[in-house]
C-alpha cells in the first residue's frame, strides 16, 4: 500500500507538476525495430503509368442495351390454337404476360418465350416456368385423381389474377401535362 508521500507525487506526476521517474515511464519491447518510413520524394509521382502499361477499357466503348427489361412475369395462358400436354409441357408452348421494368402494370404485355427470350432478364421467364407454370401443369395431370385438390388450386390462380387487374384501377389522377399527341396523366394505381 503506498504511503501518503507516494500519493502525493503520483497526483503530482498525474496534473503533469512534477516529471515522472525512472520506475514509473513504461517501455513496449515490441517495435523496437526501426519505424518505416512512408513519406515519398516530392517529384515522384507513382500514380502516373505509362500508356502501355494500362489495360485498355474495352467495354466503356460498348453501347449500353437500352431496350425494354423483364420486370417480372405475371400470369401465363397456352398459345391460341394449341392444346398443352401437362406431361409435356414447354416453355414454346404458352404466352406470358410481362410486366416491363421501370413500367407500370397497365403496360404489361402478353408475349411469347421467342420473342421474350431476347430481352434482357429472360431468366425470370425460365424461373416462372420452372414455378407457377410447372404446377398447373401438376394440377392438371392431377386433375381427374384428386378433383378437390385441383379446384383449390384452380381457386387460388384466380384469385391470384384477380389481385393483378387490381394493380391496374386507377385510384387519383395526381398531376397532367400536355404531351406529344394527347394529354398525359400522372396517377397512383391501388
């Protein structure tokens, strides 16, 4: 326990009144090597690269693909004329409404997997049909065997469409402003 002497001084040494002894300065044996030194001569500039030493940016000459997107993909029916085979069922065989990225849902179109295949986010329409359309053609394999199951489904796919012309009601018209050919209208959809 130190005495009231010692007390003193190390609230002495502590206010910075008095210099520290020998004993109480603490040392790191850690670096003791020599500290680097980063600091670069002044007319160095290690930045700069010679021309043939960059990479040459080849994509930035590339025209940017501007064309429409596949937003999502929202509902799917068979192609006009054709009767589908659950147990065969392809992607060729059905057209698919498209909602388009940076769109409204009043421009979605129904299109069909060559066309829709070109644009860029296809992969969505892979998926779609890997999902959704994959089940209806379940349910309807199923059809015959297991009738409840398949009105159930059959139930909550229309449902399902019923919800998507929602998203095409108009509930205000915010703003207007002259256009091109007609009168454009700003408004909020439900």
């Amino acid at each position: 326990m130190p005495t009231k002497k010692d007390r003193q001084r190390q609230l002495l040494v502590a206010q910075g009144t008095l210099p520290p002894s020998q004993a109480e300065v603490r040392f790191s044996s850690r670096r003791t090597a020599q500290a680097t030194n980063y600091n670069e001569e002044e007319d160095e500039d290690s930045f700069l690269e010679s021309e043939d030493e960059t990479t040459p940016a080849y994509w930035a000459n590339v025209p940017e693909e501007t064309g429409p997107i596949i937003d999502k993909i929202l509902d799917h029916r068979p192609l006009e004329g054709t009767e589908v085979d659950p147990s065969y069922a392809q992607k060729k065989d059905f057209e698919y409404l498209i909602k388009w990225q940076d769109k409204a849902h009043y421009h979605s179109t129904w299109e069909d997997y060559q066309t829709a295949s070109t644009y860029k986010g296809f992969r969505k329409l892979d998926n779609y049909f890997k999902g959704p359309v994959m089940a209806d053609m379940y349910a309807t394999y199923k059809r015959k065997s297991e009738p409840e199951e398949y009105e159930q489904h059959m139930v909550a796919r229309e449902t399902e469409r019923q919800s998507q012309l929602d998203f095409q009601v108009v509930e205000r018209v915010i703003d207007s402003q002259d256009g091109e050919d007609e009168t454009e209208y700003f408004v909020k959809c439900k």
